[in-house]
C-alpha cells in the first residue's frame, strides 16, 4: 500500500472515532437494558451482581461488535479492497 493523503488520514481518524462513539453508546444502552431492572425491580444481592455481569459482557460484546462492523465497511478496510481501474479487468468504471 503506498503513502496516504492528508485527507485519507482524516477520513479513517474521523471513522475511527464514529466507530467508537457509536460502540460506546450502543454497548451502554445494551448495558442498561440488561441491568437497569435491578434499580427498578427489589432484587437479592446475587441476582443483582448477576445481570450487573451479564450487562458488562453483552454491552462490551456488542461494543466490539460495532466497532469491528463500522471499520469493515469503511472503503480501503479489510473487506473492502481497492480494484485498480484499468482496462480489461473487471471493474464496473473500466
């Protein structure tokens, strides 16, 4: 892979950084729905340290999840590799 422009730097600092957001928020809100009935429901203190648990690993689960996905689709990722544009091959604008 050759050198990158100042403005593909950005692009990628700037979908990092969505891909984090957005996995931060995501993973939270699933954190909440997961333990959030503790604080409306009377729970023991086992069954409350159980989805307190359950909540961390299913909100970093999907964190990571988001994150992976966000990056994958980002042009020039891993899933996505660039097909040079030259006649004969087999690229829609050649």
């Amino acid at each position: 892979m050759g050198r990158r422009t100042q403005a593909e730097r950005d692009a990628i600092t700037v979908e990092i950084g969505f891909a984090v957001v957005t996995g931060f928020l995501v993973g939270g809100l699933t954190f909440l729905a997961i333990a959030g009935p503790m604080m409306v429901f009377p729970l023991s203190s086992g069954a409350e340290r159980r989805l307190v648990l359950a909540g961390a690993v299913a909100g970093l689960a999907v964190f990571v999840l988001r994150v992976v996905h966000v990056l994958w689709r980002f042009p020039g990722g891993p899933g996505n590799t660039r097909q040079p544009s030259q006649p004969g091959r087999t690229n829609p604008d050649s």
